[in-house]
C-alpha cells in the first residue's frame, strides 16, 4: 500500500496543505489540499474521494479538483462520504449557486461526480484495497478508515477528541502497520481542543493506552500556530512510535 501525503496541516499557510492522503495514486481519503501540491496529470489518476466529514478543510479542495478534471474523464469521479456528508456537499457545495453541480454536468446521463453513501462498519472495496469506517467522537458526523490490502492495514482517525471504537478496531487488527491520528492544538489549549472535538500531544497520550497494538503512530492536522509547541512536547514527552507525519513523503506499509 502507497500513501502519499498530499496534505497533513490543521490550517492553511505557504507550503503547509490541508488534509488529503493518496492511497495507490487513485484514491484521496479526505480533500483539503487536493490540488495545489499535484499536477494535472497526478489529479487525473484520481478516480475516488472518500470524504470523513463535512469541514471544509477536508474537503475545499474537491471542487477545484472537478473543475480541473472535467472533460478529461470516461467515467465519473465517485465520491464516497455518509448520509450527512453526501447530503451536506449536494446541498451546500455543489447546488450549482456555490459551485456547479457536477453530478448532472456535462450531463446528468454522463456526469463528472457520482456520489456514493457509505455507513459505519460496512467495508467497502476499491480496487485491491478495502475500506471500513468507523465512527470517531468530533463536533459534526466524523468516520476514520480503516484501510487494509492483502499485506496489511493502516487506520487513519481523521478528526476526533477522546473516542473509543476506532482504538478496538485498531487493537483487534492482526495486520494493523500503522495509525495515522491527529493532534491540533498544544497541551496549554487543552479546553480548545476538548470543546472543538480535538487532541493535544497531553489528549493522545492517554488516547494511545487504549491502543494495544504496538504500531506506529503519525500524528497530522497540527494548526500551524501550534506545530512548533506540538513538536516540542511531543520530543520532551518520548512517546514511542510516535511521530509527526511529513508534508510530500511518499509511505510504503
């Protein structure tokens, strides 16, 4: 399994983009820097989107990527998101008054997006690797993936606070080679983050007792405001495993 960080930043500065993993070259899991760190002809491998949630710094950069790949396509980008994502982007985003509607252009018998709802705990298979979502505890509807091929599997959180299933499913994986989870303010802005449905370095510590695997650990949607102190803590506090994610790299799992 490929992961490319297209963009690991809780917030938007020079060379810092918001959250989009490529898995394989042809998935995006989450939207936020979905363009400007890829050319032309890498947005134009992508085939599906999976959307965790409805904040726009997951998913602002979808509309850019459609203007950017229409009349370009045999078959419609699928974007795949739950009940309140889908119905969340139909209504607000793409309503043909804050962008156009894509799901019925160049024509609603041959689209440029087709949406596709998913639910919690039911995998869903795209190419040779399969999805399963999982529920995690943010201010709005909010799933992390579970992504696993044949050699192994990788759990990404997506936003969340304190939360409980997605650290079962990723103990009870046998495969499980890494967990991709976030933390978005420093210790010191602790009540922001519980309040906001977030984590600071002091949050994760405590949430990873509740991980029995012994996997790595990336750490990403650091704001930028707060990365420098994020960076400092998490080196003072020697987390095992523990690590922050890098803008571009390119992981093999």
């Amino acid at each position: 399994m490929r992961l490319r960080v297209a963009g690991c930043s809780g917030g938007s500065v020079k060379d810092r983009f918001l959250s989009c993993f490529l898995l394989n070259d042809i998935v995006a899991l989450d939207a936020g820097g979905m363009t400007a760190p890829l050319t032309l002809e890498e947005q134009l491998r992508i085939r599906h989107v999976i959307v965790t949630h409805t904040h726009l710094d997951h998913n602002c950069g979808l509309p850019f990527f459609l203007d950017n790949v229409f009349g370009k396509l045999d078959e419609p980008i699928v974007v795949y998101g739950t009940a309140p994502v889908v119905r969340s982007l139909k209504t607000h985003m793409f309503n043909d008054e804050l962008w156009p509607d894509f799901a019925k252009l160049p024509s609603e018998a041959k689209p440029t997006l087709r949406f596709e709802t998913i639910e919690a705990e039911t995998p869903f298979r795209i190419s040779e690797l399969t999805f399963t979502p999982i529920a995690v505890d943010h201010l709005i509807p909010t799933v992390g993936i579970l992504v696993e091929d044949a050699s192994g599997a990788i759990l990404y959180t997506s936003d969340t606070g304190p939360t409980e299933r997605i650290w079962q499913v990723a103990s009870s994986h046998p495969r499980l080679r890494c967990v991709i989870t976030e933390i978005s303010f420093a210790s010191d802005d602790d009540a922001l983050a519980r309040a906001s449905g977030h984590m600071t370095p002091r949050i994760l510590a405590s949430e990873l007792r509740k991980l029995t695997a012994k996997v790595p650990v990336l750490v990403t949607h650091t704001k930028p405001g707060h990365l420098p102190r994020i960076e400092k803590e998490l080196g003072a506090m020697g987390l095992d495993g523990v690590k922050l994610i890098e803008q571009g790299r390119i992981y093999e799992f």
